[in-house]
C-alpha cells in the first residue's frame, strides 16, 4: 500500500480508537482496514498489490453484499491468499476517503465508517465484481 505519512497517520489514529473499544472494533474494525487497504493499492503492477486490493474487496463484497460476518469474510480472505489476480487500473476517483473520518465523534464511528466502506467498495466494483464473484461460488 502506498499512502502519504498525513494519511498513513490519520489511519493509526483510527485504528488506535478502534482498538481501544472493543465494541467499536468487533463493528468496524474489518470495514476499516478493507476500505484503507483498497484506496492505497499501491502499483498496479505490483502482484502484492493487485493481491491486496482484490482480497480487501472480497471481504467488503462478503460483507456488504453477502450479509457475512466481519470474521467470516476475514476467515475468506485467507482463503484467497496466494492466488494470482489480474492486474489494476490506474488510480480511481473515491467519493468518501480517510480523510472524511478526521474529527468525527466516536458516536459516529461506526455509521460513517460502514459509508467508507460502501463508498470504497462502489469504486471498485465495476472493475473487480467479475473477478470477485466467482470466489463465493
């Protein structure tokens, strides 16, 4: 993942919250690292990389059009480990980021996060769904 250090911070400044509250992390925790880890994909080139985004869409696409649960769609992912997956597009367009997050009351952790997630998991979905779907199956 390739990111910039403000975001690389802001990032550990969630997780730190989320961490730090059992009951925000069993709720948002999963969403949180699959939205960062596929807005920072970093080289499209790089099989680690298009590994990475697939895999983190893979559990967005679990969660939020499946219905699984945060432990199930992260049980999955180790399940498509090692796989080769078909190279990325060039950087996309997100409507929702990290940095939308920065400042947000713990009260709204959960709700804004999930909009982060689905935010994410739209931009990608066009590109990677056919790639995806044939995992669950």
């Amino acid at each position: 993942m390739l990111s910039s250090p403000g975001c690389w911070a802001a990032y550990g400044a969630l997780l730190e919250r989320e961490y730090s509250d059992p009951e925000l992390f069993a709720a948002s925790h999963r969403l949180t690292v699959d939205a960062y880890a596929v807005q920072h994909p970093g080289l499209a080139t790089d099989r680690r990389a298009v590994q990475s985004v697939t895999i983190h869409f893979a559990s967005l696409h679990a969660i939020l059009e499946l219905g699984w649960s945060h432990a199930d769609a992260r049980a999955h992912l180790q399940r498509l480990a090692g796989r080769d997956y078909a190279s990325l597009p060039a950087a996309l367009r997100f409507d929702l980021t990290l940095a939308d997050l920065d400042g947000l009351p713990v009260g709204q952790h959960r709700e804004r996060v999930e909009q982060w997630a689905i935010s994410a998991y739209r931009a990608w979905r066009p590109l990677l769904l056919s790639v995806v779907e044939p995992l669950f199956a």
